[in-house]
C-alpha cells in the first residue's frame, strides 16, 4: 500500500474548494502510482467544513475512508500551535470534525491552542498524530521539550523542506531527530497541486482499511519511506505552477471585483 500522508485539497487557505480541481487532484495521485493519501487540510482554511461536505457528495465514504475511484482517502487535518509549529491529525472523520469543533476558539494567528492542550484534546480519539516539518524555519517543532514531542506518534519527512532544504540533509536531520524520541518518520508531499505527488511517500507491509490499521502500522514501524529521485523537478514545477494559478486567481477576482465596481 503506498501512501501518502500529509496532503491538501486546494491551492491555498485563501482559495474555495474546487470539486474539479480536487478530482484532477486525485487523477494525478493515482497516475503517480498511490492507493491511498491523508487529507490533512489546514484546520483554519477558508471553510473548513466545505471540504468535507463536498468529499461527502463527491465519493462514498464507508465510516473510515472515502473510495475515491479506487483511491482511499483517510480524513485528517493539520493544525497549527501557539508554539509555531503544524501538527497533522488522520482519523475517521467524525473525530476529525470533533476536534475541529473544539478548536473553532483558536483558529486565528496569534491565537493558536498551545500544543499540551491539543494533545490533551487529540488524545481523546484514537487520531494518528505527525509532528509535520519539525524543521521548517517558519514552523519548527524541534524546539518544544521532549516530554511533550514523545507524545506524538511520528514525525513528518516533508517534500518541501526537503526540496528547500536539500534531500539528503533534511532528511538526515529529521531521521536523526526522530530517533533520538524513538519515533518513526512518515513521508508527505504537502501538496497543494498535484504535480508534487509522488515526490514521497510510505510503502506499508499490509493494506489499511481503517485508521487504527493505520496507525498501528506507523507506530509499529510496519513500513518504508521512498524518496522520488526526481522529487526536486516534481516539487520546483509544482511551486511555480502554484505561484501562476495564485497570480491568475488574483487576476480574475481583480477582473470580477472591477466589473462589479462598474
């Protein structure tokens, strides 16, 4: 099974979710070679919850995965801390939805949960729980103290960093990071458009059907990370495919806004 595990279903926070673009989405992650992928959107994206509603129109959802045309989705989100960091949470979609009920209070910048509070929160569900891009400059992890780090179940190689930072010192660092709390490394792609898929990913012994399958084969290292040899022209044509559509979204609400004004 293999399958990535840090996914977004649109350009950015600031875009509407788009049922065309999201199918194109998984096309690609199905031509990419995938069976299944985490879809951990930011918890605090422009409407949060149309997300999964349209998923609910869109693909039958069996009470732990929605079938995609042949592709699983596992429900997820990821969240940000009062520390500066991002942590992404898998799981059915009922205890998605649940914490995400709970953090409506903390969904603005400068008012993020601190993370002892999410675990507390994230804990009451059976929720795989990622520490994501623990070096990120901008949202680190590494610097929260390690009684609170060991309550995270892994910790996530991250395409971005590693196309940003160099892939075999990213990795390195978060690999050596990751075993030093005795805590397994996850891939994800964190992509936003579809050409990043593939770029990482997790080939699991067993397929998972639910998402205690799931965390159970990452808690019980049941599975390898592969690392695309082309992942930096993957993610570079990514980024800059995203940075035209952003420009051509801004140009057309510009267009929109002026006839309006008219």
């Amino acid at each position: 099974m293999r399958i990535d595990l840090h996914t977004h279903a649109k350009l950015s926070k600031a875009s509407d979710f788009s049922e065309s673009y999201y199918r194109e989405m998984i096309a690609e992650a199905k031509e990419s070679g995938l069976n299944a992928l985490a879809l951990t959107e930011h918890f605090n994206t422009r409407n949060f919850h149309e997300v999964y509603d349209s998923l609910d129109r869109m693909y039958p959802y069996n009470g732990e995965t929605y079938d995609a045309e042949g592709l699983s989705i596992f429900p997820g989100m990821e969240v940000d801390i009062r520390e500066n960091g991002h942590i992404l949470l898998i799981g059915q979609k009922e205890h998605i939805l649940a914490v995400r009920r709970e953090l409506e209070p903390f969904t603005a910048k400068g008012n993020f949960i601190p993370f002892a509070d999410l675990m507390n929160l994230a804990e009451r569900y059976p929720l795989l729980k990622i520490g994501a891009h623990p070096f990120r400059e901008s949202t680190p992890l590494h610097h929260l103290p390690k009684e609170q780090l060991l309550r995270l179940d892994a910790f996530d190689l991250n395409a971005k960093d590693m196309y940003q930072y160099g892939s075999p010192a990213n990795q390195a660092r978060v690999t050596d990071f990751a075993e030093a709390l005795d805590k397994p490394v996850t891939a994800g792609s964190d992509t936003h458009q579809c050409l990043q898929y593939g770029s990482v990913y997790n080939v699991l012994d067993r397929s998972c059907s639910t998402a205690a399958e799931l965390k159970e084969a990452i808690v019980s290292r049941a599975f390898r990370v592969v690392v695309s040899e082309d992942l930096p022209l993957r993610v570079k044509a990514s980024v800059l495919l995203k940075k035209l559509m952003k420009r051509v979204q801004a140009l057309e609400s510009g267009s929109l806004s002026a006839s309006v004004g008219d």
